[in-house]
C-alpha cells in the first residue's frame, strides 16, 4: 500500500480548490504583456488597498518595536474589532483570511459520522471545509440559484453539526433578506452551529444591512465571519475573522495556529478599519461598476443573475469557447461549472475602462 493510499479516504475524495487564473499565468500561457491583461475573476477591489492601510504596512516593516522579525501580536486588531461590533475582545477570534475561520469552525464542530447543510450553489469552501473534517456534504437545493431556508431546513439530519449560510452569496450574488436569515436560524437547532458568512456585506445597499453580529446574543450557536479581503482590498495579505459566544471562540482558538496571521496584515486591518472614505469610494464605485456591466450585458442579450456584491454571474451558450476567447483577449473572468453552474461565468466589477474592455471583449467573444 502506497503512502498516498495511508490517507483517509474523505481526505483523498477532496477535489482541491481552483482559485482565479492569476495575471501571470495567462501572460505565460498566451505571451500578452501583463500589462494589456485585465483580471476580473477573483472579485478582488479594483482599486486597490486603502492608503491608511498602505502606510501602515509600509511603517510596519521598520516598526518601533521591531518589524517583521518579531512574531506577530494579535491585541490591537482584536480590540477594534471588538469594539466595532459591541462585543467582548473574547468573542473575536482572527483567521489567515476568513477561509481560514471557516476551517476552524470545521474542526471544531465536524468530524467522521457527522455532516453539514449548505445551498447548492455556495462557496467552494463549505464543501471543502467539511470534507476535510471527515464529514458529509449535504447539499440542499437552491431557489433561484440562491439560498431556500425551507429546503436547508429539511435537509438537516440529526448527525448535522453546521450549517453553513453566505450571504451574499458567491458565485450568485444572491441576498436573502435579513429578516428571513433570523428567521431561518431561529427554526436551526441549537446544537447546530450556525457560519453566517458575510464576506461581501460591505457591498450591501445600506436599506439591506442588519447588525447580524448583536443576533449572537439570542443565538449562542451563531458565529459571524467577515472578510478583509474584499471591500478593504487586502486580500494578498489574507486576513478575516469571526464573531460569536466567547465559549464558542475559546474552542475554535484552540485549533488555531498560534500566529495565523501576520504582522502587516495585522497593521493594514487595523488601520483599514476606520478608512470610511475609502469604503464609501469603493462601494460607490462598486455600484456604478456594476451598472455598467449590467447594463452592457442587457445589451448583448444574456441573462444575469441581480447580484448584491462585487461580481455579477451571466449565462452563456458555450462557456468553454466564451471564456478560451476572452483569454485569448487577456479578459480574465471565472468559469463556475464546479458550482454546478456549467453555462454561466462570473465577472468582477472593475474600474469604468476595465468593465468596458470586458464588454467589448466578451462581444467578440460570442
């Protein structure tokens, strides 16, 4: 028996993540220069990281109290995030990107013999997360291509341990209205553990926020994760954390490696966190962006999927052909066949001449 086959057999049934072609790849594969290649694949901001966060990094590398040589000290960011949120620094607990809290929250709460609801057409992760665990994939069935709390509330079995909930929701872009995510999680049982992912809720239009994280009060098996990589533009430095009961993230800091995260993305959360101005140019941007894709797309004929983050899914006849175009034209988007999605690709909101050269790019490429 070979060392391969010493794994366990859940470990060997996972079908590793595939995340967006990078720039330089494509540069390598057709020989464009990277600068004539416009990425919009992995919903990063297009305009970048905040400049507070950009000088904090910078002054973080010769830090009074040592740069990068020290091992990183995790007190200042969880003490604002705290404080933003009305919590106790107990309840907040870090991760190397929000991917890495949803993988503590499943080796916290899943293992062999247990299993986890999610909606068919949810982020990649959940699959993974709970695979890795040695538990089982419940898929549910999605509506619309979005979340149906009745169906994942059928979908529960008495071996379920998590339910995982994005929202919005990506690939799909789709929202459930606040009022029916309290709802689904007051009808949850509350041995489950509950992720509400919100990844992309800085992109909500503000009638459609809701202070999910002071839900944790009435819901003890709710954990809230947030993401700096999106909206704040850090997503290189991969940084995320989570919010919930502080008996909830004792455990989940107890699987934790010890300096999950590092010391610039520590200095750029923390300052990234009170740059407004630069989260309401992103939004605002975000959302002329996303008028213009929609738009240009209603122009073309293809149907999209309404989307409530910084992305907007759209149909396509042939994707393969759509997409092996668009690269050819240095237009890097993302192919979702292995969310169940064959015949629909997702595009990132850019800056105004990005968008543009996509749309004139994918009319080519019809």
């Amino acid at each position: 028996m070979s060392i391969v086959e010493q794994a366990p057999s859940y470990v060997r049934a996972i079908s590793p993540y595939v995340p967006g072609k990078p720039i330089t790849e494509l540069a390598r594969q057709m020989g464009i220069p990277v600068e004539k290649i416009v990425k919009l694949a992995s919903n990063e901001n297009p305009l970048g990281m905040s400049p507070k966060a950009r000088k904090a990094v910078e002054a973080a590398l010769i830090g009074v109290n040592g740069g990068i040589e020290r091992y990183p000290d995790q007190f200042e960011l969880i003490a604002a995030i705290a404080e933003r949120h009305g919590v106790a620094q107990e309840q907040v607990v870090l991760g190397n990107g929000s991917n890495d809290v949803l993988d503590l929250a499943a080796r916290v709460f899943l293992a062999p013999g247990r299993s986890a609801v999610f909606s068919r057409h949810a982020f990649a992760v959940y699959p993974l997360a709970t695979m890795s665990a040695g538990a089982e994939c419940i898929a549910a069935p999605a509506k619309n291509y979005g979340h149906d709390p009745a169906a994942m509330l059928a979908a529960i079995r008495p071996d379920t341990h998590v339910v995982w909930i994005a929202n919005p929701n990506n690939p799909t872009g789709n929202f459930l209205p606040q009022a029916e995510v309290r709802a689904f999680i007051e009808k949850i049982p509350a041995h489950v553990a509950v992720v509400l992912d919100e990844a992309y809720t800085e992109y909500l239009a503000p009638a459609d926020r809701a202070d999910t994280v002071a839900w944790i009060k009435d819901f003890p098996n709710l954990l809230v994760v947030r993401t700096f990589s999106k909206i704040y533009g850090l997503a290189g430095l991969r940084i995320g954390y989570g919010v919930g009961r502080s008996e909830v993230i004792d455990l989940l800091n107890r699987v934790r490696q010890p300096f999950n995260v590092n010391n610039l993305a520590l200095a750029g959360a923390l300052a990234a966190l009170d740059d407004h101005a630069f989260l309401a140019e992103s939004y605002e941007s975000n959302r002329r962006g996303m008028e213009q894709i929609v738009a240009g797309l209603k122009r073309l004929g293809l149907e999209h999927i309404p989307s409530h983050g910084n992305f907007v899914t759209f149909e396509v006849a042939d994707t393969a052909a759509v997409n092996g175009r668009l690269l050819k034209q240095g237009v890097i988007v993302r192919p979702i066949g292995g969310y169940g999605m064959p015949n629909h690709l997702r595009v990132t909101i850019g800056l105004e001449a990005e968008n543009q050269r996509f749309l004139e790019a994918l009319q080519k490429s019809l």
